[in-house]
C-alpha cells in the first residue's frame, strides 16, 4: 500500500487522526463499532473459508482476525485499542469469541466419549442395582456425579488438551472465548452438555429395563400356562365318545312278530326234533 494512501479501514470509519480530533464521543463510538462490525463481517468469512482447507492447516494458534487486519490495513495493536476502548476486548478475544461459537459440536463429542468411559464403569451400574423406591434419587445422583466428574476432566492435566481439541492454544482463552460467545462460563456450558446427555442415557436405559420386564413377564406365562395344560393322554381320556348317528332318511324295516299258534307248533316241531333225535 502506498505510505500517502489512506487505509481502507479509515476511509471506511472516518477515523483519521485530523478528523478524530474533532469528533465527539459519541461519533467516535459509532465509527469504533462500524469498524468492529466490519472486521467480525471478515473474520467469520476467514472462518467459514476454513472448513475447505486442508485438514491440519489452521492449528489452534491460528486467528481469523488476522486477514481482517490485513485486508483493512490496520495492525492488530490499533485494532485492540479501539476495541478495547468500545468493548474491552483485544483484537485476539474478537477472534476466539467468533471461534467459540463454532465449538458446540466438537464440546458435545469430547463430552460423549467421557460419558462413554464413564457409564459402563459407573453409571450403568449404580441405576441397575438401584431400588425402585429410590431410583428417582439415584438418577439426580448420577447426573450430578458426571457433571463433577466432566469438571475435574476439564480442569487439571487434562485442560490444556481439551484447550487443543477445541481449537484454542491454552484453556484460559478457551475459557475467556466462552464468556464472550455464550454469556457464561465453560464449566457451565459443559454442565448443561452433559445433564443433557446423562438424561438421554437414563431415559434409554429405563426404556430398556421396561422392554425386558415385559419380556420376562410374557415368557413367566407362558411358562406357566405351558404347565397347567393337560397332557395328550389326559385330553384323550376325558375326551367322551361320539354319540351315535342316525340317518332319518333311511326306509323302515319291519319285524315280524310270531303269533301264538306259530309259537306252539315251533315248540311241537322242536320237541319231535328231540325225539328223534334220542331215537337215534
């Protein structure tokens, strides 16, 4: 850039050193935010340019701001100092907070595979062997131990790693960022994450637990009525014989019924048979 050229950001602003003399606060405050505007509007381009680079290429040491300045001709020292005389904030926080937004996402996986880790060592155990009576308190339990178990895993050894994971050089920018992006602390966010979590996972395993209550009802009665059925041998005992058919269309035989003078000569005829019968 030509030394007697204006920079870009001044002519965008007004904020000249002949004109900045003369104007009010106010004015100046308004040309301060314009330009806040202006370099956010740009560092979040850079940030959104970010996602097709190469994978590795940004490393957490990386700052989006940084190709705001660049474009706009302002060093990052004078950014600061209108920042921090409109905001508070350095340059350098302008750019963690907009990156602070992006961490959601990759929070929620650092916070799953924990949960992970910690509900087949922990979890599922103490909600099993829990009293039904008391299963209400053993889920507030819970939810409260993780979210002081995720508090130690962020604090301590482990704070710088998680500082990396998450895009940032060390956890107190992470922590400052998170102030700026959400209002409110790491820790908190975190918080809300994994009560999240840990009531899904409990409602999972209720529902699990119910399935097989239900299953082991319906094979208990199966069972059971498999017992009290008779067996074949006794069905076929009791079974009664089937009544006798009789077809009403069939013709009518009749029977002949002898008379008394046909009885008599039958007994005379079977009286001679006799007699000759001892004759021979």
């Amino acid at each position: 850039m030509n030394p007697n050229q204006t920079p870009q950001w001044q002519l965008l602003t007004g904020l000249t050193p002949e004109a900045e003399e003369k104007m009010s606060p106010e004015a100046r405050d308004a040309a301060i935010r314009k330009l806040l505007a202006d370099v956010e509007r740009r560092a979040q381009a850079e940030l959104d340019r970010a996602n097709n680079c190469p994978e590795g290429e940004r490393t957490p040491y990386w700052d989006p701001v940084e190709a705001a300045c660049q474009d706009l001709g302002i060093s990052r020292v004078k950014l600061s100092k209108y920042a921090r005389r409109l905001t508070g904030v350095r340059a350098q926080e302008i750019g963690d907070k907009l990156k602070a937004k992006l961490i959601k996402p990759k929070l929620e996986a650092l916070v799953a595979e924990e949960l992970d880790f910690w509900w087949r060592c922990f979890g599922l155990e103490r909600c099993d062997s829990a009293h039904r009576m008391l299963y209400t308190e053993v889920k507030r339990n819970v939810e409260r131990d993780f979210r002081d178990y995720m508090k130690r895993r962020m604090r301590k050894d482990n704070a710088p790693l998680v500082a990396l994971k998450l895009g940032f050089s060390n956890i107190t920018r992470l922590r400052k960022a998170c102030i700026l992006a959400f209002g409110t602390t790491l820790d908190a966010v975190v918080k809300q994450i994994a009560s999240d979590m840990v009531q899904k996972c409990l409602k999972q395993r209720e529902r699990q637990l119910l399935e097989e209550f239900v299953a082991r009802k319906e094979k208990e009665k199966k069972e059971q009525a498999e017992k009290t059925q008779p067996s074949p041998s006794a069905k076929a005992a009791k079974r009664t014989p089937p009544e006798e058919e009789f077809d009403l269309d069939a013709p009518v035989q009749r029977v002949h019924v002898p008379t008394d003078a046909e009885i008599d000569a039958m007994e005379r005829e079977e009286e001679q048979r006799i007699l000759r019968g001892d004759a021979a």
